[in-house]
C-alpha cells in the first residue's frame, strides 16, 4: 500500500476512460492527457490499460510500504524521492519506506505517476477512473491508502524519454470542422479560426472556457450528442471545449472538433494561455 501523506490539489486515479456506457448518459473520464499517461505507462512495461494518478497544479506525497517501480511524466514538475531530487520520464526504483514528492508543476497543468502493474482503484463499469457519482472516490485525500501489486521481478528498464515541449508550449490547437460549422455566418467563421483565445480560469476536467473580445454567434440546436473534445458555441457566441469528463449530449452549436491530441495539448494549459485554431488538412477548404 500506499500512504497520502499529503494529496496535492485535484488528484485522481486515472486509466484510459470509461467506454460503453454513454447511451446511459455516463461520461467517458479518463486521463485528461492521455500521450502523457501512456507514455508512464509504456516506459513500465505496463498494460496500456493500467491506472496512473493524475497531478493537476501540485501533487502528492506518498510513502511506500513495499517495493516498486514508478515513472512521474506530463508536465515538469518538482518531485523527489526522501527529499532528494529525482528525475522525470524514467524509471525509478523504489524502496520500502521511501517517500515520493510532487511540488508544483512549473510549466503546464497535469502530471503522472505510473506504478508497476497500475494503480488497484476499485473497478465501476469496467474502470478505475475517478467520477464524482461513479467511483466511490472522487479525488485522493490526505490519508487515503493506495494499492499496488507486489513486484514480481525487477524492471531493467534503463529508457528514459525526452518529453517534447511543444506538448506543452504549442499554442495552435488542431480541429476539424463540428456538424453544425457551416452554419455559421463568414464572420464568424473567420474569427474562430483567425483569432486569439485565451483558457479561462473557470475550466477543468468537464470543459474549458475560452475568452475572447471578438463577435462569434449561432443558433442554438436540438439536443444532440457530443463527446471529449467537441467545441460549442453558444447564441451570444460564448466557447466551450468539452473535456474527458464532459456530459453526453448538449444543445449548443457544435462548430469544432479537437483531434485527439489536441485535447491532450488543450489539457496542460492554465488559465490566461493563449491558443488558436487551425484546421487539419482534411478541413483546409
């Protein structure tokens, strides 16, 4: 097991997301940046399935009861090993009794740590995640116990990986065009793809809000469906980037849809960053 000795802010256990149950108005959960956690994941050897914690700003700090290995990825950040510095994006072993922490997170919003064989978080309709109403948990709390599998054998694993900054730092989001994209009038068309946003600070795992002093407007439209990453606008043309715990269905115009690893991207930045659209290839017209 391991001890909370102190949680961070916003920390949750994580895997790939919870898939099949939707049409029950489920969300899908899951890493918020999902490049970030596989790779912890893979420099483990792990399943890519397995659970990983999820930092958001500052993170914890565990004391281990048993032996294991951990990689800390995603956005750079302050983390130690009994105080000593350690390093990110590659193997470390870990001893019975050490403790692992995580500062602040000095460029970006999310880290992880990937244990030997993943995180052993109940299970609720075929995931580990993290869900307020779903799991019974919905953040780590000081205090918290954590499980993970015995170490079986050693991890030789001498890799370690050079974690491309523009992950972090890229401010152009790629995008398709969203069903309702052609309905928009040239204007506004014109400035959602040729303008600057900023994220808001009242964003977070459910959806991103951008600002903007420019005019955007659309009609509304029958309830329909939506998914991680689908880009609504409202009719006083206000933006929301629906994320990896966002609803199933809304009723806002949907002008865009992010790529996958733009949602990944859009997931590591804070408050205030700027960011702008480009359409992929396939949406150059």
């Amino acid at each position: 097991m391991v001890e909370v000795k102190s949680a961070g802010l916003l920390t949750t256990i994580q895997d790939l997301g919870r898939f099949g149950y939707r049409k029950f108005g489920v969300p899908l959960s899951g890493a918020m940046d999902l490049f970030s956690a596989k790779i912890a994941n893979a420099l483990l050897n792990n399943d890519v399935h397995c659970a990983v914690i999820e930092i958001t700003i500052i993170g914890p700090t565990l004391t281990f009861k048993r032996p294991t290995f951990v990689v800390v990825t995603g956005a750079p950040c302050d983390l130690t090993i009994n105080q000593k510095i350690a390093s990110l994006n590659k193997v470390i072993k870990i001893n019975s009794g050490d403790t692992l922490s995580v500062g602040k997170i000095t460029k970006g919003v999310r880290s992880y740590i990937a244990v030997v064989g993943g995180w052993q978080s109940p299970v609720v309709l075929n995931s580990r995640s993290y869900y307020a109403g779903i799991s019974k948990d919905k953040l780590i709390k000081t205090g918290d116990e954590l499980g993970y599998l015995p170490l079986k054998k050693n991890i030789i694993n001498r890799t370690s990986v050079n974690f491309d900054s523009g992950h972090i730092n890229s401010e152009i989001i790629q995008v398709t065009k969203g069903p309702e994209y052609d309905l928009l009038d040239q204007h506004s068309c014109h400035n959602l793809i040729g303008q600057t946003f900023k994220v808001s600070s009242q964003s977070n795992r459910m959806a991103y809000k951008l600002e903007h002093d420019f005019k955007l407007s659309s009609e509304e439209i029958v309830t329909s469906s939506v998914q991680p990453g689908t880009v609504q606008m409202t009719p006083s043309g206000g933006l929301i980037v629906l994320m990896r715990d966002c609803q199933t269905t809304g009723g806002y115009a949907r002008v865009l849809q992010l790529t996958e690893s733009s949602i990944n991207q859009l997931s590591q930045k804070p408050a205030g960053s700027p960011l702008a659209f480009a359409l992929t290839m396939g949406d150059a017209s």
